[in-house]
C-alpha cells in the first residue's frame, strides 16, 4: 500500500514520488494485533528466508565524550552520567574483536565511535580498522556521526560495506530529544553515504516518550528514503542513569512488535534489526519480533554501553525456534 506522503525533510533527489505516509502506517499500527503480525509474516516471506536470521556484532572504537546532547545516550559529555571516556582503540583491538565475533558466528562487524563527526586524522585509523575487519572476510560497518564532503568517499574506498545513521525519531518529536544539531543534517550525511555508493543503515528509537503517531511518522522517514535503508535497526530505549530520559516510562511490549511489524510492511526488502533493549526482552518477546518480520540482531554482549544478550542465550533461542544464523 502506498500513498501521497507529506511533506519530507530530505533532499529532493532522495525521495520516490510514490511514497508512504503517517496516515498510512498509522492506520496499520491500528490493525487488530494477529491481523498487523499475519501481514508482515506475509511481506516477510515474500522478500526474505522466512527462518534466516543475520547477525551483527557491534564494537565501541571510541567511548564518551561526545560533543551532542541526545538524551538518550550516555556517552554525551552534557550529562551527568556520562561513561568513562575511552581513546581510539588501536587497530590490533578491533581486529582481535572482529575475529572473536565472527568466530561466534556473525557475518558483519559495526564500529562505533562517539563523536559529532570524525576529524580527517581519526577518519585515516578508522580505515586502516576497516580494511582489516574486511579482510577477515566480514561485512563492515562504522557510525561515526555526520560527516563531511569527501569522507563517505574515503570510507568506501577503504572497504566500508554499510554506514550507520540513525533518524533516530520523528521530525516533530526530534527537538526534544536533541537539541544540539538537526535532523536535517542527518539527512545530509546518509545522502553523501549514498553518493559515495555505500550501503545504508539507518533506523530509530522507541519508547522516549513518543506517541503512536511519531513511530509512524519515523517509519515513513524510513521508507520513503531512495532507496529505504538496506537495513534498519529498531532501537527499544535503554535508560541510562544521568541522562534526561533515565526514567521514561516502559514501551509496551506489544507496541514494540507492531513497530517491527510496519516496519516490515513499509520496508519489504530491508533488514529489520533487533537492537538496543533485547537484553531486557524476554524470549517470547523475542520470538514474536520475529514472527513480525526482523530478521537482523545485534550479537555479542555490549552495545556501545548497553548490554546485550550473550551469544550463549541466543544460540538456545535460535534452536528452540528453528532459526538458522545468515
């Protein structure tokens, strides 16, 4: 189903002229909850291995410290709980990293690194790191911040795969969880990623507080990107202490899974990833994020700083479900 979208806050050349919109995936949202997860199944297994399931490892390269105020995130230096700042991990670190996760079974290794953008001396290392993760035979991956003219070219000539870059919310909502830059300027680092013919990874976060109606609004955002993102991580918040979100109120559960689901529908093709808050996710949960379409997680024991579920836990869940590691 597509429809008219409203006004959109990316760059022109970005955006199909069939597009959907809030009211659209509004209205999914609304569908009765077995008819909503019955849908998405049904786009699922259309586009994807119905019982596949690829596996990310993420690796923080560079912790705190971070110039942004996201209210969110615990490694912004305008809070007060911020986490201990970490360097620029050596090369030699990620590479051991990248071998133990994909020893484990994983297929892509994510770098992260707190900054507002890279400066060009630290984007240098973080090719180095990228060429030999890619030489390891795993799918690369960095968010590094909104970058500059010229980096996303140098970021792919070194081997880069995908780019991560989150909307993280809705235009209406955005300024209320950051105030520090625009949305708009992430709309202006994944159109360079894109012209630099990178592959794009790019989701949000829900359960900051946000209505119903802004997880629709931040799913069309999603979709009607040109193309959608080849991969899409949904975030459920993880509050941390001394940020200003520490004590939002839990997401429903259920709503969660209808995130998943018109996620699937609105992005057929796309990778819908499991991310942050699996760790507080039980596995019946779990297994109906499935049911709704994701098809990607985040494998290993940390998130930049949030847990994660340990391999071992995902492993027996994996084999209780009959799904099979892509």
């Amino acid at each position: 189903m597509t429809a008219t979208a409203a006004t959109q806050t990316a760059p022109s050349k970005f955006v199909p002229a069939q597009r959907w919109n809030t009211e659209v995936l509004g209205a999914l949202f609304e569908l009765p909850f077995n008819d909503l997860l019955f849908r998405a199944q049904q786009v699922h297994r259309q586009n994807h291995e119905a019982n596949a399931v690829q596996l990310s490892t993420l690796l923080s390269i560079k912790t705190g410290g971070c110039s942004e105020d996201c209210g969110y995130c615990s490694q912004s230096a305008h809070h007060g709980g911020e986490v201990e700042r970490e360097s620029l991990l050596d090369v030699e670190e990620v590479v051991a990293a990248a071998q133990a996760a994909k020893d484990k079974g994983a297929t892509r290794f994510c770098m992260g690194a707190a900054w507002r953008g890279p400066k060009d001396k630290d984007l240098d290392r973080v090719a180095t790191m990228i060429g030999a993760v890619k030489a390891l035979g795993l799918e690369t991956c960095v968010t590094l911040g909104m970058l500059k003219q010229g980096q996303a070219e140098r970021l792919k000539a070194a081997g880069l795969d995908y780019y991560n870059h989150n909307l993280d919310t809705a235009p209406e909502f955005y300024g209320q969880v950051i105030t520090t830059h625009a949305q708009s300027e992430r709309f202006d680092t994944l159109g360079q990623v894109r012209e630099a013919g990178l592959k794009v990874c790019c989701g949000g976060i829900v359960g900051m507080g946000e209505t119903r109606r802004a997880r629709a609004a931040l799913l069309a955002e999603l979709a009607n990107l040109n193309p959608p993102p080849e991969s899409v991580p949904i975030n459920q918040l993880v509050p941390m202490p001394g940020t200003p979100l520490e004590n939002a109120p839990p997401l429903d559960p259920f709503e969660f899974v209808r995130t998943i689901a018109v996620a699937r529908i609105s992005m057929p093709a796309s990778l819908v990833r499991l991310s942050a808050g699996r760790q507080e996710m039980s596995d019946e949960l779990q297994a109906l994020c499935f049911l709704a379409g994701a098809n990607s997680i985040f494998y290993g024991d940390k998130l930049l700083t949030a847990g994660n579920p340990e391999a071992d836990r995902d492993e027996a869940l994996f084999a209780r479900l009959g799904l099979t590691a892509a």
